[in-house]
C-alpha cells in the first residue's frame, strides 16, 4: 500500500468519525448551553438536569439516525476490506 492510499484511506476514516460523532455532539452541546442558560436564569444549579437531558438527546439521535450511521459505518468498513483484498 502507498503512502498516498494510506493517507486517503485516514482521511475517509475520520471523515467517517465526523459524520457519525457531529450530529450528537453538536446537539448535546447545544443542549448543554440551553440548559446552562436556563439554570442561570433560575438559578437552579443543579448538574444532574444537563446530564439527563443530553443523554435524552444522545439517545434520540441514536434511534433516529441509528440504521444510516450503520450504512455508513458498513460502506467504510466494506471499502477498507476490498482495499486489503487487493
């Protein structure tokens, strides 16, 4: 394998982990300062809502976009095992 395949196949693979890890990151963060402006404005400080809440978020998008992260995640896994097959 050359250096310009292995390099392409590294850049598919965290182009992979982007696609598959943002949307749930993205949103628990952006759930995260919901929740971070709403207990300053209460002044609840309580730790345990943010975590429940971004859990709940996690999960949500798990069930939503469960089967075309696993499309995706095969389709990659599919093109590392033809590379090796040569």
């Amino acid at each position: 394998m050359e250096t310009g395949q292995v390099m392409s196949v590294l850049r598919e693979g965290v182009g992979v982990a982007l696609k598959l890890g943002g949307p749930m990151l993205i949103l628990s963060m952006a759930v995260g300062v919901l929740v971070a402006i709403f207990q300053a404005v209460t002044q609840i400080h309580e730790q345990t809502i943010s975590f429940v809440l971004k859990l709940l978020v996690v999960v949500l998008v798990c069930t939503i976009g469960g089967g075309w992260m696993l499309t995706t995640l095969q389709e990659y896994t599919r093109e590392l095992f033809t590379l090796m097959r040569g």
